[in-house]
C-alpha cells in the first residue's frame, strides 16, 4: 500500500499548525519539482485559513509533464486511487477541466508557489458551488472571506457567472458577526 494510514495522514495534517510542517516542507519539494502551482487545501493554508488537510492538489497545466516531474522526485503512481503518493501523502493533479480554466496568477507564499487568491476562490466557488459533496470548496471561500477581509468588491475579480454566489457568501459572513 503506498498511501499512509488514516492515522499517518492525521499526523501530516496536523503538522501544519507545527512551527515547521512537515505537509508544508513536502509541498514546497512538489512545487520546486513540478515547476506547477499548488491549489486546494495548502493554499487556502498560505493565503491565511489555517486549516489541515492532508493531501496536495497540484494545478497540471500539462499533466503529463507533471506527472514525469512527480515520478522524478520519487512519487508513485497510485491506480487504485487515481493519486500519486509520496512519503504517504496523496498528491492530486488539478486540470483546467476541473478548475474551467488556468490560474492568472500564482504567487510564491512561503516558499511555495500557489495560485493567487482570486483563482482559488473562483476554483473553489466552481466545484463547491456544482457539487454538494464539495462543501468544503464552499466553507473555504467562507473562510477565506473572513480572514482576507473580503467584501463585494473582490467579486469584480471573479467570473460573471461566480460573482453572484460569492456576494451572497460574502452577505452570509458579514450576517453571521
């Protein structure tokens, strides 16, 4: 089995609120690696939402290519799961077919490049916002609203079809204080 047990993923979740995470450190490798930025759960960590997760989701503009940087650095194919793991840890490749397009823009937080904070609000709003057993794509932009300070404004960033949602979530966090 190449995947760790629940209890070990457990443990690299965790390791995010250590003052040097293990998950984080493994990231940063992924990203050098794979020249690729990092979406999901570590960037909604970077950008201010300390939360665990315990995978990592890598955006595959050219997934093949991502895939060979991946099986350089010691990744292994996981076909039962669809993943690659490494040191334990599932690593997901992302695609413009998931996200409805690349990132504009990706930003290097803590020496892990990301993608900048409108492009994982509109990644997140996209597959939260379609699918309910995404529901934690949503509680992220929840949180994201809250810790970035985000109102109105910062729907101006987002697609026309996303701007809607993300003002009601905006409307919802500001009734909620």
């Amino acid at each position: 089995m190449l995947r760790a047990s629940g209890k070990e993923l457990g443990r690299w979740a965790m390791s995010l609120f250590s003052d040097d995470p293990e998950l984080l450190k493994l990231a940063r490798r992924v990203s050098a690696a794979t020249g690729a930025p990092i979406v999901g759960g570590i960037a909604v960590f970077l950008h201010g939402y300390r939360r665990t997760t315990e995978d990592i989701d890598v955006f595959a503009g050219d997934a093949p290519e991502v895939a060979d940087a991946l099986e350089r650095l010691g990744a292994r194919w996981d076909d039962s799961q669809r993943e690659f793991v490494l040191e334990g840890v599932p690593i997901h490749l992302v695609t413009a077919a998931d996200t409805g397009g690349p990132p504009r823009e990706t930003i290097e937080i803590d020496e892990v490049r990301v993608v900048g904070l409108a492009d994982l609000i509109r990644f997140k709003l996209r597959s939260g916002l379609r699918r309910p057993e995404r529901a934690q794509d949503v509680a992220d932009v929840i949180a994201l609203i809250r810790t970035a300070r985000l109102d109105k404004r910062f729907a101006a960033r987002l697609p026309a079809p996303l701007r809607a949602g993300f003002k009601k979530l905006v409307d919802a966090v500001r009734k909620s204080r």
